[in-house]
C-alpha cells in the first residue's frame, strides 16, 4: 500500500520554528521528486517547496530564506524545516510524490 505520512505539526507563536516530516512506505522514494503544499481555510492548495531525487531544493517566494527542505533516502523521509514562521504561514502541509498525497499535518502560528 502507497502512503505518505506527514507529521510535526502543531501551534507555535510568530517567529518559532516546526520540522515537519513525510514518511513514505510502499512507494519508490530516492529517484522521484517530493513536494510540501500547503492549503490554508478559504485558498488553494500551493506549492511551498520541493526536493529532487538529486536533493535540489526549490521554494515558493513567500518561504525562501525561513524554510529548509532536505530528505533522508535510506529512511524515505523528506523534512521540511520552517523557521520564522509567520501567522500567513497557518496551513495544513501535505507532502506529495507526483502521484500520491499524505493526509496533512496541521500548522497553527499564533500568539
């Protein structure tokens, strides 16, 4: 069975950091790229940044600088390290293979 199971997520105030992680089992993990998204209530799901199966990161505008994605093949975990992180930042983050979707993991920033 394919699953991407995301984790890490939870209430932080303005300026905190959260390291999320998306486990992968079932799935061929080290030569596809791997993607966070996010959707925040009432917006599109949007891509917030992804990782090569040669671990070249690329991020949205809007998290470059704050966020660091990087990915552990031997344990099919990619992570994405979000620092200063800002209430805009409030979603629910999936992390997506091109093919399937975890179900989410919840970030809250607030104070």
């Amino acid at each position: 069975e394919v699953q991407l199971v995301e984790s890490g997520g939870g209430l932080v105030r303005p300026g905190g950091s959260l390291t999320l992680s998306c486990a992968a089992s079932g799935v061929t993990f080290d030569d596809v790229a791997i993607g966070w998204f996010r959707q925040a209530p009432g917006k599109e799901r949007e891509g917030v940044s992804c990782i090569t199966s040669s671990d070249s990161p690329s991020y949205a505008g809007a998290v470059k600088g704050r966020f660091t994605i990087s990915r552990d093949v031997a344990w099919k975990t990619v992570y994405l390290q979000m620092d200063s992180l800002k209430p805009g930042d409030t979603a629910v983050y999936y992390c997506h293979n091109g093919a399937n979707w975890g179900r989410g993991t919840q970030v809250t920033v607030s104070s």
